[in-house]
C-alpha cells in the first residue's frame, strides 16, 4: 500500500466532522447544473433577493472605485460607513452605537463566525430555536461549543417556547440566538419574547446574539432589536437582503466592547477588511434616499409573493403550511410524500428542476419540511409549483 493510500484523509478531525451549508450546497448544485447546460431550473432554493442592486448604489461604487478607494479600509470597516451605520442604528432601531464600536464584515455570516470564535470554547452551549438558519450550529461547532435546540412549533407560529427554553438553560449555555424575522420559519418574534430571550441570557451570564439580517422583509407586526433595550447583546445585520446585495458580502455587528475586540483580533489575523469600494455601495444604500424608495417595493413585492405562495399551497394536496409567514421570504412547508426531505429536495431537483431546501438542514424539527423562498418572481413560484405538483402526484 502506498503512502498516499494509508493516508485518510488531510483533514482536522475537526472539519471532517464539519457538515457543508445546505443552502449552499444547493445553490452550488443549481449552478453547476446551470453550467452544465440545463437551462430550465426554477429556484426556491438559496435565500437571495430577487432584485438586482439599484442602480444608485452601483453607480456609488462606480464612482468610488474610480476615484482611488482601492486600498485597504480600517478592519472595522470605512470611517462613514460606521459612521453612517451608527445613524441608521439609532434613527431606525433606537440602538446606540458608536461608530467605534461597529464592524463591518463579509457578509452578516463572518459577524456570526467572528461572535462566536471570540466568546465561545468548548464546554460552551449555544441555544438554538429549531429550526434554525443553517450555519449557526457549524458556526458553534468552528469554536468548539456544542449546541442546545429548542424546538418552535408551528401550532404556535414558529415563536419560542419560553417555557420550554427556560428549561433546556444548562450551565455552559453561553450564546442564545434569536433570528427575528426567521429563517426559515417567516415567524416574527414579539417584541415582550425578545426581550425576556435576553433577560434569561443576562440572568445566566450569557449573551443574546440577535441576526437581523431580514429586518426589512416585514409584513405583520414590528421589528424590535433587543439592543435597544439591553448591554448583552451581538447584533447583527447585513446589505444582502435589505439591498438586494448578497454577492457584495457586506454586513456588519455591534456588541459589548470586550467582544468587539476580541472578533476585531481575529479578523485582522484573516481577512484584514472588505473590500474598499464595495464598502462606498453600502454606504450610498444607506445615506441616500433613494434607497427608501426601492426598499418599499421589495417590501410590497415580496408581500406579493408571499400572498401568492400561500395561496398556492392552500390549493395543493401534498403541502401544508405550518403557520403565514409574518417576516423574511420563505414559506416553510410540510408535506404528505413519504420521503425524508433530503431526498425529496434532492429529486424535485433532479428531476423536475426546482430546487428547495430540505428542512431537516435547518435541525430535527425540520424534517418532513421544505422551505421554499418566494423571493423567486411569480411567474417562478407559479412554474415551480405546476411542477412540484406533478412531480408529487407522479411518485404518489
Ligand atoms: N441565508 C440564505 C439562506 O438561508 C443564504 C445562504 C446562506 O448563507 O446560508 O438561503
């Protein structure tokens, strides 16, 4: 046997453990498929806009690259792009920070990374609200942490069950995370759940980490960010959803001063900044007035879509919808086909070339679920679902 043959693998045990993204892994699958020449695919799959970038804030970064802004930004990011962040913070979510004490990041995702990595190790526990977005669990896992998942239910529209959490608290449990509007439940937490979400983690010397990223993609009630009200609290928010940016990887948190600087240490040991121009589009998203305009009619679209998904689902005899989505831009659906939803997600792609995401990716609650993202145009989701529709009645 050869050298090369003894050899396993190159990998930490570490990463080998490591499950990749599922939303990533079907959105790389839609794209590869796509290269490959199939032409016809349909994607409720990855979470993504289905908008391009106005117009105003390419032309911003247009400008931004021509005159020079080339080189390397502060690690936190560019000085009036925090400085622009911290208005925002306040005027929109009565949340007081300084520009010091924000950092720009890759993507809402690399704030997440960078939380974690900072303030967990093992022994550590993050409680998470099953289902829960994808990458917080491998995120706790990078830091070594181990993680906690309380389930939400849809008899009580996805919200937490602060009982039931209450009780799963464990010595260890460092990090509570709240995602509000949810992916990828749609569920929007009330503002009183909140709020005793970070008197627990206060009460056990935990953080609250609060993921904001679909702040704007709100149809029912209130969006409330719990560092209005409490020092304990990461948050974190992002471009790619509220501007249609995600390819642009901009996002940004603020948190406790300690763990600024500790994610501040290990982000000027990897990536150093995001890039300097990009960074201009973000800050012509927020400063001009434009941006308004266009955030309003994503806003009313999605409702549309919303409207329309739902509908869609009511009509159909495979799927059934936990509860409306309230928030974000996916319909999480139960259905009566008797396949797990890895291999049903897989096979609808397949097969008849729509893609989902299998809800056992987003933890146990999640199995016989898709979620379906109705960020999609609706001639998609129409299409998508005359498809589904077939497809399930095919192998029925
Ligand atoms: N958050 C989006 C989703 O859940 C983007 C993909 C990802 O970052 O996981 O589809």
């Amino acid at each position: 046997m050869t050298v090369a043959e003894m050899r396993r693998t190159y990998l930490s045990k570490a990463t080998e453990a490591l499950q990749p993204s599922v939303t990533e892994e079907v959105d790389n699958e839609v794209k590869r498929m796509r290269q490959n020449g199939i032409d016809d695919i349909v994607s409720l799959g990855v979470g993504e806009p289905g908008f391009d970038t106005p117009d105003h804030i390419k032309q911003a970064t247009i400008r931004a690259l021509m005159r020079g802004e080339t080189s390397y930004q502060p690690t936190k990011g560019a000085f009036a792009l925090r400085e622009a962040i911290s208005a925002k913070l306040d005027a929109e979510n009565d949340v007081k920070a300084d520009p010091e004490d924000i950092i720009v990041t890759a993507g809402g995702k690399f704030a997440i990374y960078l939380a974690f990595q900072a303030t967990l190790e093992k022994g550590d526990k993050v409680l998470l609200l099953d289902p829960a977005w994808v990458s917080y669990e491998s995120a706790a896992q990078m830091a070594g942490a181990d993680v906690i998942r309380v389930p939400s239910v849809p008899q009580n529209g996805f919200k937490p069950d602060l009982e039931n959490i209450k009780g799963a608290i464990e010595p260890g449990v460092k990090i509570i995370v709240v995602n509000s509007p949810c992916n990828p439940t749609g569920a929007v937490f009330p503002r009183d759940t909140i709020r005793q979400l970070a008197e627990l983690a206060g009460d056990n010397q935990a953080l609250l980490l609060s993921d904001e990223v679909y702040e704007y993609q709100l149809y029912e009630g209130q969006h409330y960010s719990a560092a209005s009200d409490f020092d304990n609290v990461i948050t974190v928010n992002a471009f790619s959803k509220s501007y249609a940016m995600t390819g642009w990887r901009l996002g940004y948190a603020t948190g406790p001063k300690d763990v600024l600087e500790g994610m501040l240490k290990i982000y000027q040991h990897s990536t150093s900044c995001v890039t300097a121009f990009a960074q201009y589009g973000a800050l012509d998203a927020l400063t001009n007035e434009a941006s308004k305009k266009v955030v309003e009619m994503m806003q009313d679209t999605y409702r549309v879509r919303r409207d329309l998904m739902t509908d869609l689902i009511k009509k159909s005899e495979f799927l059934k919808l936990g509860c409306v989505p309230e928030g974000a831009f996916y319909c999480f659906v139960a259905y009566n086909v008797n396949l797990p939803s890895f291999d049903l997600a897989k096979r609808l792609l397949q097969k008849a070339h729509v893609a989902t995401v299998p809800g056992v990716a987003f933890g146990k609650c999640g199995e016989d679920h898709l979620r379906l993202s109705y960020a999609a145009s609706e001639e998609d989701i129409r299409e998508a679902f005359r498809r589904m529709e077939h497809y399930f009645r095919k192998i029925k």
